[in-house]
C-alpha cells in the first residue's frame, strides 16, 4: 500500500509573491494582467485553513504565484481542497511560465470536474517554472479553499511499531463529591504515528526537506494513507534523527489530523 506525503516545496506563498487579475484566454492562456480585485480573497489559498473558499467569479480570472527560483524544478504536485462537487463543471486550468506576465499557451493541468475534498495534479520537471497560473477556465468556481504547490514525498523505512487512532479531544472533570463531567473541545481527530528506522543519508535529506517547508509544525500539508487525502500536522517532537550506524539513522514522525 502505497503511502505518502505532499508538502508545500520552499515554503507557502506570502502576499508579496501572490497577484490575481485576467488572462487573455483560460482555455489556451496568454498575456496575465495584474488587476489586484479580479479573484475574491486569493490569499485564502494559502491560509492553512479549509473553512473560508477563494472566488473566481467567472472564467479567465487568475490567481499568479511566484515560488522563486530556487529548485523549482523539483515541484512534482498541485493539491487544492474544494468543499463541494462543482456541479456546473467549470473547472480548474493551471500553467507555468519563466515570466509574470504571460501564463504562456499551453495548461500543464486540467481538473474539468472539481470534486470535494483533495484534487490532486502531477508536474513533470519540464513544466515547472517560476511562476505558476491558476485559472478559472469555463466560468465561476467559489468552493477551493486551499492550495499546495509542493512535491511528493514517499513514506519508507516504517517498522510495524507504529501506532494511529483517534482523539476526541474529551476535557473530563471531576467534583468534590466524585461526579465526572466532560467536556468535548473538538471532534474527532485521528492521529498517526510512524516509526522509521535503518534510514540512509540521501533520505534522510529529503525527510529534512519537507520538515524545513512547512517549519516542523507550523504548516499543514497532506497524507496521503493508501486509501485517502488526509490534512495534518506534524509534532514538534517529530524527525529528531539518531544515528544507529555510519550514515544510518531512526527517527519518527507524529501526525494529528487537522479539521479546518
């Protein structure tokens, strides 16, 4: 069963690396015109949050995103949440290009039908550029809540020590008299502990990489357990390596699941 996680690669976007404006054709791309009012609440898409959606009203409105460029060859995955089916079949186009002007002409990405939940695009190295295009290409899309530009990074070296299961978040509370009251802080949130050992240093990099992206556990990003799409984030006790042999290591990774 194959199990695996995608991050946001070199950090989530700040305001200053995100604009939103028109294109000239959503269908086939073209020249990008930074308006600044075209998308509702573009900024949402990298809140770390799934509650509050961005609003493309209309086809050819576009959100820009610079992510630098530093290693952006090594983007492999685009992951949005949606909080609805979109059941007029808008669709979702994405594109990449070198400047910030122009999507260039060709999507590398297409999602016709937005479903609910997590959608999930693959990016080959030849299609990942500095800035990227995502663009409302039929008409109004109003349910995506989240995006991830990011890589994929496979889940190895897990021993069956592991352990997963739910939190309740149940407070219980006890009286003088000895009555117990609880108090229920959240629903349920499942939690997943991985135990990964006889690790080599060229994965122990990689496991690092994602832990530097998303600051250990400030941001969110997505599990994906062989079954599902799963928001988490991690511990902060987590990838804290012990050197067992000559460039050989354990270490562990705890994940709690995230609501919003």
């Amino acid at each position: 069963m194959s199990q695996f996680f995608i991050y946001p690669f070199n950090g989530r976007p700040v305001s200053a690396q995100v604009q939103n404006g028109t294109i000239t054709n959503s269908a086939a791309g073209g020249a990008f015109t930074n308006t600044g009012s075209s998308v509702t609440n573009p900024m949402r898409l990298f809140d770390d949050s799934v509650a509050t959606a961005t609003d493309f009203p209309a086809a050819h409105r576009v959100v820009m995103i610079d992510k630098g460029g530093a290693s952006v060859d090594q983007i492999d995955r685009i992951a949005f949440h949606s909080t609805a089916d979109d059941a007029e079949d808008d669709g979702i186009r994405f594109f990449t290009n070198s400047v910030s002007n122009n999507s260039g002409t060709t999507p590398f990405g297409t999602i016709a039908d937005v479903a609910s939940g997590w959608n999930v695009l693959s990016v080959t190295a030849a299609d990942s550029e500095r800035y990227y295009y995502m663009a409302a290409y039929e008409g109004q899309v109003n349910t995506i809540t989240e995006l991830i530009i990011g890589k994929k990074l496979d889940l190895t070296n897990v021993t069956l020590s592991g352990t997963e299961g739910v939190n309740y978040g149940n407070d219980t509370m006890f009286t003088r008299g000895g009555l117990e009251f609880s108090n229920q802080r959240h629903g349920k949130k499942r939690f997943f502990n991985f135990d990964l050992t006889f690790i080599n240093e060229t994965y122990k990099t990689s496991l690092e990489t994602m832990r530097d992206s998303v600051d250990l556990s400030h941001h969110k990003f997505l599990y994906y357990d062989g079954n599902e799409y799963i928001y988490v984030r991690m511990s902060d006790d987590s990838l804290r390596f012990k050197e067992v042999a000559f460039g050989v290591y354990d270490t562990s990774i705890k994940l709690t699941e995230q609501l919003s």
